[in-house]
C-alpha cells in the first residue's frame, strides 16, 4: 500500500495569518497609548511663558528696577559713612583752616580793613555832627558823611541829586579849603536840615541839571 500520509509542510505566510501575533514587536504594546505626562509639561510651559509676556513689564520689571535702586542707595550710604568716619570733626576744622581764600574776597577784606583804618567814623556831641578828614579828603568829602550820619537818625526820602546839592550847600556855609589829615570840622544838625529843606525845593529841571554831577560819586 502507498503510504498516503504527506508532510504538511507549513506555510509561513499561512501560519503568520493565523497567528498575528507574530508580527508584533517586542515594544509595539507601547505605542498607540496617551502619554498625559508629556501634554502637561507642555502646558505648564506654556502657561508660564503667558504669564511672563503678561506681568513682564508691568510687574517683574519694576521690581527688578527698585532692587536696584535700593542696592544703589546702599552702597552709596555706606561709602559716605566710610569717608565720614575718616575724619574726625578736628581735622575737618584743620582742612576749613588751610582752604585758601579766593584771591577776590583777599581784595574785598584788604579794602573794607583798609576803608575802616582810612576813613574815621563820624561821632555826635549834642547836635553837632564831628568828621574828621582822612587823606584826600575835602570839605565836600566831610560834608557828605556828615548827612549820611544824620540820615541814620533822621529817615529822609533824598535822590542822589538832593545829596549832591546838600553837600555843596554845607560846603559853601562853611567854607571850602584843603584839610590836614585828621583834622575836624563840625556840623551842626540844623543846618543839615536847613540844608535839606533847600534841595526839596528844587524843580525837577534843576534836578536834572545836577544828574551829572551825582553820576560821579559813589554812594
């Protein structure tokens, strides 16, 4: 008898159909599932970024400015604390004292001592009025320290013009003449006054005429 019995030989493709499973990879289990760890990583990113294109300028900046101006405020505080503490209140005194002194107020102290030493202060016995003559001095000069004297005592609304033609009216009451140094000529109040009612009464062309002598004179 012929044997009937064949070997089957299998077919791959056949066995493969019936059994699917041999055409998953070890990792293919994996991966059509939701991966929710990764989404929200995502999302908190992305919140932050919004947050930050927010509140940027409007928070964080303003804060970071203040922090620096408060770093700043600090160490400048602690620098001058730093340079105070190198002196003590007598050197600084020392320092004030070797500062030079501006050769502009030199001069100006040199003249005012100078004007002090030169020109001797007026003084007052009852109602006379005494100056005494400095170098260079003329009865006009004494005159018009005599109605300066007087006007300290006797508040008197005057213009330059009015003292210009007062001093010249003392000059001539008392004559005009060239003077020692140091020596005094009195002046009697009444006749600064009389003097002074005399310049009241001049008209405003007569003022005018003496503007340009006043102009000269320092007052």
């Amino acid at each position: 008898m012929i044997n009937q019995d064949k070997n089957v030989q299998s077919d791959p493709l056949q066995t493969n159909v019936e059994n699917p499973r041999l055409f998953d990879t070890p990792n293919n289990s994996n991966m059509g599932g939701p991966q929710f760890g990764f989404e929200n990583q995502v999302n908190h990113k992305n919140k932050f970024r919004n947050w930050i294109n927010k509140y940027g300028s409007s928070v964080i900046l303003p804060i970071i400015a203040l922090a620096i101006l408060a770093g700043g405020i600090y160490l400048y505080t602690s620098q001058q604390s730093k340079q105070t503490d190198l002196f003590s209140e007598g050197d600084l005194d020392s320092i004030q004292e070797q500062t030079p002194i501006p050769e502009q107020e030199l001069v100006i102290t040199e003249k005012e001592t100078l004007i002090d030493k030169i020109i001797p202060e007026g003084r007052k016995e009852g109602s006379q009025i005494i100056e005494k003559a400095a170098p260079g001095d003329g009865v006009t000069h004494l005159a018009r320290r005599a109605l300066g004297d007087y006007l300290e005592d006797h508040s008197q609304d005057l213009t330059n013009e009015h003292k210009i033609y007062i001093e010249d009216y003392l000059k001539d009451n008392i004559g005009s003449k060239s003077l020692e140094v140091g020596e005094e000529i009195t002046f009697s109040e009444d006749l600064i006054k009389e003097a002074i009612d005399a310049s009241l009464e001049l008209t405003p062309e007569q003022l005018q005429n003496l503007e340009q002598y006043s102009v000269l004179v320092a007052w």
